[in-house]
C-alpha cells in the first residue's frame, strides 16, 4: 500500500488559474505603478500650485477683513447754501452701501444670473466651471463664465485682472480661504459696492450697486428700483464697457444699450428659472421701457466749475493735511514746503479724492457765476493779441467781517490757461500798496493824519547802478506842500515813499503787512527802497492783497481769507471745520481815518472812474485804492464797503506785456464797477450796512490852512499843522531868505509862504550832488516843487554889505514890442547888489522912480507903457544894506502910439477890472507855445481861470533850462515877444499874477 501511495502523481493546475494568477500579478504592477503615478502626478501638481503662490503671501483673518471693507468712495464739493458743485477729480463714481441698504430683489438678480449656487458652494462652484468650459468649448451663444462671486471678489480685491491660468489657481485658493473667513452677507455685499457697472449719464464710471442706480437711472434709494431696472444692472458687470448706455461723455450710447437689453432679458429668465420671480412679473419688467428711465445727461463738475473744482481740492487738501499733520500750517504756500511736506500733501489729495469726503465751501453760487460770466464775456476785454495772448483778469471777492471767500474770478478761459490767477498768481502790486505798507503803520503810529501837511517835493534813493534814483509822480510833477489825504487821493509817490523809507521805516512797514498776511516777501525786500510802490522781488497774489485790504472797513480785524467751512468723512463725521482767528491788527481809529482817507479817493480821486460806473453809488458806501506798476504792466483796483472787500488785477500772463490802451489801463476799475454792479443786483442780501462805522476817538478839526480834516485824538496836533504863513523874503538864485536889516522893501516879498521840513535850499543842494553821479535825469527846474517860490525861508541872505554904494548898471537900451517899452541893461559888477529900480522922465519932465523892480538873479529887462509920451529911462543898482547906486546912462525913447487893442495899466487900487475878487494865487497858465523867427521869439499859451481874477503874466527864460529862470517881461495878454540880440536858444516859462500873488510855472518850452 506504501508503494501505491507513493506512486500515485499529483494533479495539473488548469489553464484558467494560470492565467488568473498572471493577470493578479499585471493588476498588482499597474496598481504599484499607478499608485505611484498618482504620487507623481500629484506631486507635480503641487508642485505647480505651489510655484504659483509661493510668492503670495498667507493673508491672515484681520488682513482680509480690512482689504474687502476697503472701498474707494466719490467725495463731493458744495457752495455754502448745500448745492453741489459737483464731485471731486476723478473718473470714477463709487458710493459704498451696506448690506442693510441692498435690496433682496438686487441680490437675487445678481445671483440668478452670475452665482445660481452661491448660497450652496464654499468658493468654488465645480458645476458652474464645467458649464462654462463645455460654453466655451462649444462656442454656445450664451456664456456665463464660471467664477464665483466669491472668485470674482477674490480676484477684484487681491489679483489682477488678467486672463491668466495662474490667476486662476490663485483665484480658487483666495476664494476658498474667503469664504473661510467672510458669511455669505459681506461676500455679497463686498462684490456689489467693487465691482464696475460702466458709465453714467455723467461719463464717470460708476463702481458699486449704489452709484450705478444714481448714474445710470439718478436714483439715490435701491429700494425703488423696479425688477427691470435690477435686472438690468446686474448684467452689467460682466461686459460694463460693452453693455454702457453713455459714453465717457455721458451720451447715449445706442449699441451699448441695445447689447445692455439684451443681457437684461437674460438676466430675467435666469430669475424665472430660478422662481425668483412669477411669470407676471417677468412679463411686466420686458415690457418696461428702461430707456425712458434712463438718467439724463448731466456736465461734470470739471466741465461746469473747472476753476473751483481745482481750487477746492487744492485747498481741502491742504486743509486735511492741517488735521493730520497739525505742523504744516493749512495755508501754506508750495515755495515754503519741504519734500516730506509736498509728499504728505499728495497724500492728502489722494485720501481727498478716494475717501468720500463732502467739501463745504463758502463760495456763494450766484456771485460766483455772475463773476464767471464777467470773466467770459469777450466784449469786457480787448482782443486777443498774437504777441501777448489774452489779457488775463483775476478777481476775489471776501466776506471781510468772518474772512469767507464768497467769489472767485479765477482767469478768462480754463481751456487756455489752468493756472488759478486769484490764488496763486504773484505780481507786483503798483501804488496798491501804498495803504497797506505806508499810510496804514503810519496812520496807527501818530505818524501822520489826513490833514496833515506834507510835502509833494523829490525823494533821492541810492541805487548802485545808477548812483540815485529820483522817483517820479505819474502826473509828471512835484506839487510841493498838500495834505496826506490829497497825496493818496492823487496817488502821489514822493509821500508813499517818505512814509514807507523815513517816517515808519522799510522793515516796520513790512512786519505791518505781514500782520495783514501777506506772506510772499522776500529777506530782499527789506531792502528795496520803491517796495511800497510794488518794487518787490515776487509780488503779492490778489488774495492776500484784498485779504489785506478786508481789515481796513473791518475796524482793523484781520480775518484770514479762507475758501472751506467744512469736511465731513463718509461717515458723517465732521473731520475738518474752520475756525475763525480774528486779530486786531491796527486800532478801529486808523481803520476808520484810511476807510475816510479811500473813500475820497474814490470821489475825488484815482478812483472816480469807479465811483461813475458803479450803480448804487451813493446808496452803497464805496472806497478803495488803484494800483499800476510801471509801464502798466499790472493794474489793480482794491475797493470795498461796509461788508464786502473786491480786488480786481488785470495784466497779461507775461509781466513784460504792457496794458497800453486808454481802455486797458481803466480796466481793472471797470472790472470791478461790473461786478459790484452785477453782484449788488443779484446779492442785495449781502449789502446790509448802510455806512462805514465810525468809532469813539475821531475828531474833525481846522488844523492847518488848508481847511477842516478829522484826525484820531490820540494824535491832534497840538499846534496848528506847518503849512503856511505870512512873511516877509528875498528871492535870490531860487531860494527865499530872511532879509538883512537895511534891505529896502521894494526888494522884498510879502505875502502867503509855506514852511516846509526840507528846505528848498538844501533839496538844491541834494539834487545837484546827485546829478554829479547820475547817468540820466531832468532839469534842475523839473525837480523843483511848483511851490518852491513861496516857501517861507528858513535862513539869512548870505550876501553881505560891503558899506559902499554899488555901481551903477551899463548899457541901458529901449526897444519897443506890442507897444510896450523893453529896457535892458547890463548888471553892476557888484556882489552884494540885491536888485535894481527904474526910473523914468516923460516928455523931459524929472525923473521919478516907477516902482518896478528887478531882482539881481532876474533877467536885466524892465518892460513899461510909456503911453504917446516921450520916456528917457535909466536904471540903478541897490545892495543889501540899502545904499543905492548912482545913475546908469540914460535911454531915450521917441513917442510911440500904443496899438488900439492895447490895455493901458490898471491904477492902483483899481484892481482886475473883472470884478472877481481873488482868493489865492492863481493856477498856472497853459503850455506856452514857442515860435522863433531870426532873432525873435513869439509866445502865446492860454489864460488862466476867469475866476483866478488873473492881472497879467510874467515871463521867464533860462539858457539851459536849469534854475535860476530870469524874468524878461510881464504881459496882460496871452502872447510876449521876446528880442534879443542873437538867435535865442534857451528855454521860456509863464506865470499867473494877480491881486495875491504870483502862480506857479507854467512847463518850460523852447523855440
């Protein structure tokens, strides 16, 4: 049995284990090599993914939260009655709203037709990206795309907008990390207040659910859009380019509509579908006509008020970087900032522009458009020049009682030039001024007063190119003695500057002005001597010149101009607000004696133009000083009333463009009669008082002889002010001086004299040593005050007495002109001779002297109407002692018969034979005209006022137009001939005479 068993073989495997067992062993390698495969694979994909955000960094909670709240938000400016000037610089429109203000009718629009599952997927929507690559794949009519709301937050917030495969992976990472760290009602409510909607009727575009109702169908409430309407706006965001109903414009856009329309009825049926609506209601939203309630067309704010638009942010910019960094003053000017300054200011425009800020400014809409209108109205300009450009014109007007900017006129065309000509513009300011750097600190400190006399006379500055500067009146002359309310009246530079360099003093003045400020002086202008006549290094802007201007009818309060009242943050909060700095800058006394001080020259002054053209004057108080820089480069006029200060500049941009016609140098004065006219019109609520407020201390006295003037009591002169008397003088070589004891009377003067503090003695003397060094410069006589001759002398003849008789006169002759009798002779050689007397015999009768007198530095002439009769004349010598020389040789003369129309001498006593009886000196007759022929020269020129009570005229010559001028002749007619023995090359002059005394010169002529 042992061998049977062992015997016995074991059985085969059949062919089907075989070939299970093979492919067991298949399955295990494809298993192993597909597990690790897989590992590959997937290691490569993370490896993919993770060279893809390896440079994105891992945003925390907190860090997610605040970039999803973050909204860049349209702010807003506003004229002080609450109406909009429009928004803030930006293209963008965005106007944030919170969950609460979205309605659910908007929501589910939105979700229908861009996030069916958004309520179901955690970020990622697998469904919805198939749907949309088999769309894509296809090239189906209708493309929904596959990101989530939450991928499309994701993407707007943190990602760029490019079309990308690794945008995309990041994308789905942000997303799922999102909906980690964000509900559902803050996903949504992020997507609708980020995300574009197009233009709006405006041509902004509009970002967020809330701006694009306001833009797109001007509806402020979310709640009153109809499903329509909500259908329409939520299938904007896909294509807003494409789907806008404007332009940048904001005109209709056809074709985007019509593409807008159709992505609407989409948007309805996915709301159908998704029972978010019945089938009524989506009938009743496609019958909708949406383009009716389409928004119209509006301009935006850069187009209506570029100008204001631009100063506003410039100046709330400014404002917030007050706040925010309380060192940097609010007002200060770019030239003073630093870079860190310049860069903080940027940041503040760009927090401006973005953070929803509402600017309140003061500006007043209806004085600001009528100051527009004015500025862009061609016919109150002259024409374009192709030189020079458009004569430019800036404008402000201040409330001056709080300091608030009501008005702007900013420049004529922002097309043309941007630049904001009030505000920023810097040019010299001319005799505008003189108030505030001369009269004013003056004024305040006792230095001068209206009535008080001051003297129209030269002023010599050093220059270092030219050795001295003489400044010159813009009349052409020196008018000697008058009242400080006179010199501003006529605008006179002599007295500016004698205040400004010797009375108050260059520094002084200006510490005045920057008081008032004026923040543009340089170090350098402390030494400029002609700065109160606008001979700065840069200038003054329009702004704080009339700011400067506003404390004068202020009572003497400084006010700081300021443009913005207010700025409210997004949320209400009021983050900026002015806050009035009130300084009493000078006393309400001096405010009122300059008020008193412009006001006349407004009505009898530089000024009168204004006062002509300005409607409601003598209803409305007006005063106010004009301003021209040399050459009219710039004219200014800065007036005011009781509430209001206007300063009007006008110029061309390049300061070395003139103003050159009669129209042109008025300008400015015309300027502001206009707006004032236009402003009191329309304004008539901003014109309440009815007159300048006159304080305790103002007192009117007659403290001179030039009549009644009011003057602070602080300062009432003790005595009565210097300006005239009565004395008795010698004239001699252009100076009066105290007679010596024996002079004889007929050598002397009496009559009405003026003191003055420089004597003219001593004015001779400067002038002469500064003509020494100067390059170029007048005539002694230009310089010389039309009253110099009646000055009250000051010191004692300095001729002396010899003790001798002098010698007597030589080479005595007659001749004849216009019937009348020209004696000449020839001095006696004596210094100390003081003047010569004629005596004349009739018809071989004695001698008598005639009582005429010509004085040792006058022309040697004696003129006499010796009627029919025969005359021998001769002529003696008188010194300053009063010893009388003999005889000069006698002068026969044959009778000669006077022409018909000749007028014989009045008698004396007998006065004018006019009737009027002469109060003071006469004016100065006309410009003589001169007329040579062979040895001869023939003047006429025209009478003086019938009221001057005129007796006749003397005439004067000097060979080289210098002083001494000698008198050759009188005449009581308006012509003289003058004979002499060669051709006469020298140069005439004419005074007035009559009953009290002799005019000033005519101007100097020559043949």
């Amino acid at each position: 049995m042992v061998e049977e068993k062992n015997n016995v073989s074991e059985p085969k495997p059949s062919r089907l284990r075989r070939t299970m067992r093979r492919l067991g062993r298949v399955i295990k390698w494809v298993v192993i090599i597909g597990f690790m495969g897989a590992l590959f694979a997937g290691g490569t994909a993370a490896g993919y993914v993770a060279s893809i955000v390896k440079n994105e960094p891992v945003r925390s909670r907190s860090m997610i939260l605040q970039e999803v709240d973050k909204n860049a938000i349209t702010g807003f400016a506003y004229f002080n009655d609450g109406s909009p000037i429009g928004q803030l610089r930006t293209e963008e429109d965005r106007r944030p709203v919170t969950f609460k203000e979205i309605p659910q009718l908007v929501i589910d629009a939105v979700i229908a037709i861009e996030d069916n599952h958004f309520y179901e997927h955690k970020g990622v929507d697998l469904s919805g990206t198939l749907r949309a690559v088999k769309q894509k794949a296809l090239h189906e009519s209708v493309q929904t795309g596959g990101s989530t709301l939450t991928q499309q937050l994701a993407r707007r917030v943190f990602l760029n907008l490019d079309r990308t495969d690794d945008r995309k992976v990041k994308e789905i990472l942000l997303s799922l990390r999102l909906e980690r760290f964000l509900s559902k009602q803050q996903i949504i409510t992020a997507y609708l207040n980020k995300v574009p909607f197009g233009n709006g009727s405006s041509g902004y575009n509009v970002f967020g659910i809330k701006a694009a109702a306001k833009g797109i169908f001007n509806e402020n409430d979310l709640n009153k859009l109809n499903i329509a309407q909500a259908a329409y706006l939520a299938g904007l965001p896909q294509l807003p380019s494409s789907y806008s109903a404007f332009n940048g414009k904001g005109e209709f856009n056809e074709s985007g509509f019509k593409r807008a329309i159709n992505r609407q009825h989409l948007v309805l049926s996915r709301m159908l579908e998704e029972n978010k609506i019945n089938k009524a209601q989506y009938d009743e939203a496609m019958a909708f006509d949406i383009q009716k309630s389409l928004a119209p067309r509006t301009v935006k704010a850069y187009n209506t008020y570029p100008y204001l638009m631009m100063e506003t942010e410039r100046q709330a910019a400014q404002a917030l970087m007050s706040v925010t960094n309380p060192n940097q003053a609010a007002n200060a000017s770019a030239d003073t900032k630093t870079k860190d300054d310049n860069d903080m200011l940027k940041e503040a425009e760009q927090q401006l522009r973005t953070g929803g800020y509402m600017v309140y400014t003061t500006i007043d809409k209806s004085v600001y458009t009528s100051m527009r209108q004015i500025a862009e109205n061609k016919d109150n300009f002259s024409a374009t020049s192709k030189t020079k450009g458009d004569e430019q014109a800036a404008a402000i007007l201040i409330q001056h009682k709080t300091g608030a900017i009501l008005g702007m006129m900013e420049g004529r065309d922002f097309q043309k030039e941007q630049m904001n000509y009030a505000t920023q513009m810097v040019r010299q300011p001319g005799s505008a001024m003189k108030p505030i750097a001369a009269y004013l600190p003056a004024l305040d400190s006792g230095l001068v007063q209206p009535g008080t006399i001051v003297d129209d006379a030269p002023i010599i500055l050093k220059d270092g190119s030219n050795g001295y500067h003489i400044p010159k009146n813009a009349n052409n002359r020196y008018q000697g003695l008058v009242t400080a309310r006179y010199a501003l009246n006529q605008s006179l530079n002599t007295i500016a500057l004698k205040l400004f360099n010797e009375k108050v003093g260059i520094s002084k003045a200006w510490a005045f002005a920057k008081k008032l400020g004026i923040t543009t002086l340089e170090p350098s202008d402390n030494n400029a001597q002609t700065g109160v006549l606008g001979g700065l290094a840069h200038g003054v802007t329009v702004e704080e010149l009339t700011n400067a201007y506003g404390a004068i009818p202020n009572g003497g309060v400084f006010n700081d101009a300021y443009m913005i009242e207010k700025i409210v943050d997004s949320r209400g909060n009021i983050v900026y607000k002015h806050q009035p700095n009130p300084v009493q800058a000078f006393t309400p006394q001096t405010a009122y004696l300059m008020t008193d001080m412009l006001r006349t020259a407004v009505s009898e002054g530089t000024g009168k133009l204004v006062k002509r053209n300005f409607n409601q004057s003598g209803k409305i108080p007006i005063a106010g000083k004009t301003g021209t820089t040399q050459s009219y480069t710039d004219v200014w006029f800065e007036g005011f009333t009781p509430d209001v200060t206007l300063g009007v500049w006008v110029g061309y941009k390049q300061p070395v463009n003139k103003l050159e016609t009669k129209a042109q140098k008025e300008r400015a004065r015309r300027l502001w009669a206009l707006i004032m006219n236009e402003v009191t019109a329309k304004d008539s609520q901003l014109f309440q008082t009815d007159s300048f407020n006159r304080p305790d201390g103002i007192v009117s006295r007659t403290a001179s002889a030039y009549g009644s003037d009011i003057y602070n009591s602080k300062y009432l002169p003790k005595n009565s002010e210097n300006g005239v008397t009565r004395a008795k003088y010698i004239t001699y070589q252009g100076v009066n001086y105290i007679p010596r004891d024996g002079t004889p009377d007929d050598m002397l003067y009496e009559r009405t004299v003026r003191k003055r503090e420089k004597p003219i003695s001593e004015l001779i003397k400067e002038l002469q040593h500064a003509f020494t060094v100067m390059k170029r410069h007048n005539s002694l006589s230009y310089y010389l005050p039309q009253d110099a001759d009646k000055e009250a002398p000051t010191q004692i003849d300095p001729r002396k007495d010899d003790g001798a008789a002098p010698n007597a006169p030589s080479s005595v002759s007659v001749s004849y002109s216009n019937g009348k009798a020209i004696i000449s002779f020839s001095p006696s050689g004596n210094s100390d001779v003081v003047g010569y007397r004629l005596y004349r015999s009739t018809d071989g009768g004695s001698f008598q002297r005639l009582g005429k007198v010509v004085m040792a530095d006058d022309s040697k002439v004696f003129s006499d109407s010796p009627g029919g009769s025969s005359a021998s004349y001769y002529v003696t010598a008188v010194d300053v002692g009063g010893h009388e020389s003999g005889p000069s040789s006698k002068a026969d003369t044959a009778p000669v018969v006077p022409p018909a129309d000749s007028e014989s001498p009045d008698a004396p006593g007998e006065g004018d034979g006019t009737g009027v009886q002469p109060t003071e000196v006469p004016t100065a007759p006309g410009q003589p005209q001169a007329k040579a022929a062979g040895k001869s020269v023939a003047l006429q020129w025209s009478a003086g006022k019938p009221a001057d009570g005129i007796t006749g005229y003397n005439v004067y010559y000097s060979e080289s137009g210098a002083e001494p001028f000698k008198n050759i002749g009188s005449t009581a007619s308006t012509s003289f001939e003058y004979k002499a023995g060669s051709k006469p090359k020298g140069w005439f002059r004419v005074t007035s005479i009559n009953a009290i005394g002799e005019s000033a010169p005519s101007g100097a002529v020559r043949p």
